[in-house]
C-alpha cells in the first residue's frame, strides 16, 4: 500500500513573489514534504532541486503549527 498524503497550497516562501502559487505533498506518516510544484509558464513545474530542498526544509519548520492533529 502506498504512502498517504496531505496535499494543498502554500504561501510563497519569497517576498518577491508573493503571489506565487506552490501545491504540495506531505506525507502523512513521516509529516515530510515529498512534493513541491509551483506554477510556472501556465503549468505546474517541479521546483529545480536545489530549490525544493529550501522551500521544503522551510514548510517541515512550521508544518507543527499547521497540522492540528499530527
């Protein structure tokens, strides 16, 4: 069985574009980030890796205050 995950939208981890759209994939279990997107040239894109690391290590920093009932 596959593992569950938590998916939506998150705020945009720069000032300079705040309006940028980010979905993503927390894996329940684990409560890690597995998959972050954002919205680029009218498509959903996989951020570049060394950009995923940093967003990702950001939202697994306040994700406690997000999920209610880990």
């Amino acid at each position: 069985m596959g593992a569950k995950l938590l998916t939506g939208r998150w705020g945009s981890p720069w000032a300079s574009d705040p309006f940028l759209k980010i979905r993503i994939a927390i894996e329940i279990d684990t409560q890690s980030v597995v998959i972050l997107h954002h919205f680029a040239d009218r498509a959903w894109r996989r951020f570049r890796p060394d950009e995923h690391a940093y967003v990702r290590d950001l939202i697994n920093d306040e994700i406690d205050a997000v999920v209610e009932c880990p």
